[in-house]
C-alpha cells in the first residue's frame, strides 16, 4: 500500500490520509498545540496485538490536562477507533499507530477549542539487532526543557523542537544520535527516546524527575529485567557514567532498543551491543508478541475481541 491510500481515522471518519486536513491558522499548525501518543501494533501469528494501549492512553489525558485541552473522546472510544482504522487498512503486520488530539480552529497559543483527533497507523516492522548494529552518540551542547519551562512529561508536538536542535547539532557533528542533559547537568534522555545504562551488575536509568518523558518502554524494560533478577537503578545520571558506562541503549515505542555503541567517541564497552542489550531487546519482542506469556494485561487485541 502506498502512502496515498493509506486510511486514517479524521474526526470522525475513515478517510485516506491525504484528504485529511487542518486549517494553515490553527493552534496545532501554527503552535505546535497537539498532544499525542506514538504506540505500536505487533502481529503475533493471528493477531495484532496493541501494546500497553491503556498506559498510552492514561498518559495522553494527563498531556491533556496539562495543555488545558478537553480530549472529546474516551479511552474506550479510542480503543474502538483505533481497531476500526486497522481493519479499514487490512492490516496483519507490526504497525506503528500515532494517536494524536490537536486543537483546530483559527486561534492562538492560548485557545483551548476546537478539539479533535486522528489516529493514523503505518506498517512497521519490528527492529532486527544484530552484533553488528553501530549508533555513534553525542552528549549534546542544547539542554533537555525542563518541568518549570515545557515539562518534558507532557507528549506535546512543540516539545519535539528542543529535540530537533539537538538532533541537528549532533547530525552536523557526524554523529547518529543526541542525548540531552537536564538543566541541573545530569543526564536526561535522547531526542525521542529513553535511556539505559549498564554499569557492572547494575541497569541504570535517569529517575522521571530528571527532565524525561514518562516513557512507558522504559517501564517496561525495569519490570522485565527486574524479573530476570537485574538489579534496576533509577536515579541521577551524571554525564561521564555514560562514558565508563558498560553498555548503553535508547529506548522508546519507536526506538525499541537502540544499542548506542560509543559516546562522544569513547566506545561503549566492546563498540558493540552489549549482551543484555541483545537479552533485554530478545525478552522485550517476546513480551509485545505474547510468545512471553507472563505480561498478557500489556497487550490489546485487534480483530480477536
Ligand atoms: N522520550 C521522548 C522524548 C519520546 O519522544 C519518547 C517516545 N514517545 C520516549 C521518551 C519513549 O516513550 P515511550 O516508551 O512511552 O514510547
């Protein structure tokens, strides 16, 4: 399927994503004022299987409320969209889904209505890791936004503008991929992603007080590597624990896991993805597909209801 037939839910309607539009004066086109949520489908054999829909939609009412927009539509409702819209697709496969609620309208920064929303899925494929996956990082020279500016907690399309600049700096730079600092100097997360550490025995993450988006995948990994006995560290990051650090990975909806393979030029342990890097990616695939049979409630069926 090409791009230009490809169904979206637009207020209401299933319609091909070309036809849907917002007007060039609205508060989401002009502000960045949409709230959204990015999840993923995967294909288990006979059915796509949502994962962790009710997380995603818990926090995409919290980024409501923080914006001060009504989202006119339940989760429940959002669930039922969001399976109308895949079957309008035929899709069978891993998808990608983006849930996004926008204020419309032709008014400002400050305007809190019209509210409405889309849900566009894609086909995306899960990531395939290999020994030979190489991401070259770079601690970025931009600070990560912060609670008291644009709280970081919030899934708010502007927000993804401080990203954008550390992202670009690190492409000029000739490096892959930004981690961004925290305005107090520890380490924060990447340009659309979480981050983890491995140091000895230890998997470490920035705690969700130091500037990060409340990432469910990295909620996800600490369950799951908790329950193959890792010991899991939430808590501040200073920036060169990133360079003596042992292994090193990205994690997010999108990013799966990401190994990152060395850090301003040091490498990260052998400049290879680590071996619980490669564990913890293997265990995750296994729980968004259910072949890991213990985290059923994190998966939403699509067809088989
Ligand atoms: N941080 C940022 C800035 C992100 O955009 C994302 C992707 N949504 C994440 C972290 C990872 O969040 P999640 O695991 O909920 O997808």
């Amino acid at each position: 399927m090409n791009s230009e037939e490809r169904l979206i839910w637009f207020k209401g309607e299933i319609l091909p994503v070309t036809q849907a539009k917002v007007p060039v004066m609205s508060p989401m086109a002009q502000f960045g004022l949409n709230v959204f949520e990015g999840l993923r489908g995967y294909w288990d054999g006979q059915d796509i299987q949502i994962f962790r829909f009710h997380e995603h939609m818990n926090r995409l009412m919290e980024s409501c409320r923080l914006v001060g927009i009504t989202c006119p539509y339940s989760a429940d409702d959002i669930a039922g969209f969001s399976r109308d819209v895949l079957s309008a697709n035929k899709y069978r496969c891993d998808v990608a889904l983006r849930t996004t609620v926008f204020v419309e309208g032709e008014g400002s920064w400050s305007s809190s209505e019209p509210v409405d929303m889309f849900i566009a899925p894609i086909a995306k494929q899960r990531n395939k890791l290999d020994e030979k996956t190489q991401n070259n990082a770079c601690v970025s020279t931009w600070t990560r936004i912060n609670d008291n500016t644009m709280p970081p907690r919030v899934k708010l399309g502007a927000n993804y503008l401080n990203g954008r600049y550390a992202h670009l700096e690190a492409k000029r730079n000739g490096y892959d991929l930004p981690i961004l600092l925290d305005c107090r100097g520890s380490v924060a997360e990447g340009a659309g992603a979480c981050l983890f550490l491995r140091r000895g025995n230890h998997l470490i993450t920035p705690d969700s007080n130091s500037s990060i988006l409340e990432s469910i995948t990295r909620d996800t990994l600490i369950t799951i590597a908790r329950k193959m006995g890792i010991v899991v560290e939430t808590r501040k990051v200073d920036r060169t624990e990133l360079y003596v650090a042992d292994e090193l990975f990205f994690c997010g909806s999108a990013a799966e896991i990401t190994p990152l393979t060395s850090i301003d030029k040091f490498p990260v342990g052998d400049g290879v993805p680590g071996t619980l890097t490669l564990k913890l990616h293997d265990a995750y695939l296994r729980a968004v597909d259910g072949r890991e049979q213990g985290f059923n409630n994190w998966r939403m069926p699509v067809y088989n209801i």
